[in-house]
C-alpha cells in the first residue's frame, strides 16, 4: 500500500516554473504550475547538490509526482518569489511511512 501524506495537510499553494535549460539570453522555464503542499517557512542550514551548505528560508512538502528540479522557480502565497535548491524524493516504497517530495528553497 502506497501512503501519501493525507490532502487534508496540504493547506497552501505555490506555482512552480520547473527549470527547464539555459539560453544565451538566462535560464529558460518550463509553464507555471500550481501545487497543493504544506509550507514551512523556517530558516535553515541545507546542502545543495554541489555540496555546499546554503540557507533554506521555506520548505515544501508535496505529492511525489510533483516536478520541482534544482533551479525551479517558485511563487510562495504571500507573492515572494524564490529558487529551488534541491528537492528530495521522500519514498519509503513499502514501508507504509508517508511519501512525499521535500523542496527546500532558498
């Protein structure tokens, strides 16, 4: 049985633009997307995909199908506009823990 984090905890919504490419002009995006989640905006010490530690201000907590690479750009509710630092599959297959992608964004 696959578990989800119930849709009841899913109390916000932020569009996500999934980065796409670069471009000679900058960074190209893919359309806007809207996405249910619960966001958690608490600053914290991450790692990026480099292996950097960088400052996360917000965290996502959305349905495993959500597209959300490093890069992504994405809108928060109060209209703050942020970067994607990486975003983790929290996938325990079999083991009935409730799965989810984690965004941590900058």
């Amino acid at each position: 049985m696959v578990r989800r984090i119930p849709r009841r905890y899913f109390i916000h919504e932020i569009t996500v633009e999934p980065y796409r490419d670069e471009s000679s002009t900058g960074p190209l995006y893919g359309p806007p997307v809207t996405v249910r989640c619960f966001l958690d905006e608490q600053t914290r010490a991450v790692r990026s995909p480099g292996g950097e530690q960088v400052t996360s201000t917000s965290t996502a907590y959305a349905d495993l199908g959500t597209e959300a690479p490093a890069l992504s750009r994405v809108t928060l509710p109060g209209g703050r506009k942020t970067t994607v630092i990486q975003a983790k599959r929290r996938d325990g297959k079999g083991l009935g823990t409730p799965n989810h992608l984690e965004v941590q964004l900058e």
